[in-house]
C-alpha cells in the first residue's frame, strides 16, 4: 500500500516538473516569436501566460491591443449634440458625435446611414483662418479596422470622395472643416456631373437657406434602390470598391427642416441620382415626400416635429 501511494507521489511530481517546464518554454517561445518574428516590443501585447506545450499544442499567440480596441470617437459638448439632434434621431446604429456634427455608420457598406448637422449663417460664413487646402482626408480610426474605409479604396476607383456634412457647412473653425474630411463622412460619388455639380448646387441652396432662416436642420446619407432588369424583376445592385469593399450608393438623400425666427417649420426633401446629370436640372426636379425617403432608407427623419405641424413641406403650404 506504502509502495502504490509512493509511486503516485513520484508520478504527480514528475508531472509537475513537467508542466512547469512546458509553461517556462511555452512563454519563452511567446517572448521569442515577438523579439524575433514581430520586431515589436512586448509592453504592446497582452500579458497572456505561456502555454504548456503537449504533442501538436502550441505557445498562445499574442494579441495586438490596437487591432481589437477601438480609438475613442471625438467626444464634443452634450448641448452641441443636443442641438443637432434637436428633432430626434433618425436611427440609432453605431452613432458617431464630431464637434460640429452627427452620424450613424453602416459597417456592412464602409460609409455611413446618415448624417445630422444644424447650420446657422455663422456657421456656413466665410471664415479667414479657414483653408480647406490644409485639410486631408483620413480612415475613421473609431471604426473597427474591419469595417472602415481607407483612402487606397478609393484610388483609381473612378469615383470622387463625395462628403455627405459639407465642408462648406462648417467654417467656423478649421477643426471642424477637418473632421468633415472622416471616411466615415464620405461615400463614393461620381465625380463630374454630380458631385462636383449638381450635388455641389444642392449643398449651396442649402447653405443660402441661412440666410432666410434662423436655424437649418439637414439629415444626409445614400440609399441603394431596386432597379427593374430584363426579366422584369426588380433588384437592388450597387458596386463595391478597394479591398475594403466601400459600397456605391445609386444614389442619395437629404432632408431638410428650416426653422423662422417665430418657431415655424418647413420641411424639404430631395433624392438625387448618383451619375452625371446636366447642369440645367432644376433642383426642385429632385424633390420627393419626405416618407418616400424613410421608407426607402429605413429611417424616420425628425420624429420629434408632428408632420401635420409643418408649415411647408417641399415650398407647398401643408
């Protein structure tokens, strides 16, 4: 009996002998592959322990930080978000808040849902610190590297880098015209035509309403509608573009409530194309009902504003 104790004495000690080696190995096997392989150093891993190497089981590999942590989103003052925001939200997925601006990002399609941004005259006027030469566009480094754009998706691609909340709407400082320069604002556009055009003229009118009333509210983003094909069946297609697959919207929105100095609202709405379309293409061509727009987007603009309380909507009384 002394004998069968003993003997299994021995063998958990031989073990442990093993097992102790094997944790020593495995985390030396750890330390080497990141001094020699990775030429990175150590303090940016995770300590995770080594692992005891048994048959085909190998060392844990070691985990970057900055590859499953996101960066914090820019975080500007409640009562500026609050603003914005003053008529609701018009979905609430994966919400973005910059200083001057709002918008909720589609991790599918690499661009955003929508965009939120409150315009005054102070706002869209010209401003002599301002140079949007100085500002260059960058990734979204709040996104997950997953789900975000790069500028190289974009090169040769053939499209623009169409911003959805206007650089021309946010001269107040040149912070604020930079952060409009996010990938996660932009989405690709057709570049002579549209986005250096017509979408161009549409972003001005909107700009020019500050001078007629005290606020203006703009929710922006891109919708991709069914188009019928030969078979007579309707479809939704749309092109992806660079190795992160960054959606081509058919084409996009923006919905508009303007608010006069005595409190009252009117509402327009527009859907534009995206392809080329001639100059001479009145804006008010583009104008649709604003639930035309929801029900194709899947969203709900300025759910906090009674419809039947509108003064106008699409420059019709209501």
């Amino acid at each position: 009996m002394r004998y069968q104790i003993k003997s299994v004495v021995n063998k958990l000690i031989i073990f442990s002998g093993i097992s102790g080696i094997s944790f020593y190995v495995g985390r030396k096997s750890v330390q080497s592959s990141i001094d020699n392989n990775c030429n990175v150093s150590p303090l940016k891993y995770f300590n995770k322990p080594g692992l005891p190497i048994y048959a085909t089981v190998s060392a844990a590999v070691p985990v970057l930080r900055n590859e499953i942590i996101d960066k914090p989103a820019i975080i500007p003052t409640e009562n500026r978000i609050a603003t914005i925001m003053k008529y609701g939200f018009p979905g609430l997925d994966n919400i973005r808040s910059f200083d001057d601006y709002v918008l909720s990002y589609d991790r599918k399609t690499r661009t955003a849902h929508w965009v939120f941004e409150h315009l005054t005259s102070e706002h869209v006027k010209h401003n002599n610190e301002v140079d949007r030469a100085k500002c260059d566009f960058k990734p979204d480094e709040s996104i997950h590297p997953f789900f975000r754009a790069d500028n190289t998706d974009y090169k040769k691609s053939g499209y623009d880098r169409g911003h959805l909340a206007a650089a021309g709407n946010h001269k107040k400082s040149q912070n604020h015209v930079q952060q409009t320069f996010y990938l996660s604002n932009i989405s690709p556009q057709v570049g002579v035509g549209f986005n250096r055009d017509s979408w161009n003229r549409l972003e001005s009118y909107v700009r020019k309403l500050t001078k007629v009333y005290q606020n203006v509210y703009v929710c922006t983003g891109p919708l991709y509608l069914p188009r019928k094909e030969t078979d007579g069946k309707l479809y939704v297609k749309y092109e992806v573009i660079g190795t992160n697959n960054v959606a081509v919207p058919t084409h996009f929105f923006k919905v508009v409530v303007c608010e006069t100095k005595d409190g009252k609202l009117e509402m327009e709405s527009y859907v534009m194309p995206n392809e080329k379309i001639s100059d001479d293409t009145p804006l008010e061509s583009f104008r649709v009902p604003p639930e035309s727009v929801e029900r194709a987007a899947g969203l709900l603009f300025f759910d906090k504003i009674n419809r039947k309380m509108l003064n106008k909507v699409n420059g019709k009384k209501v």
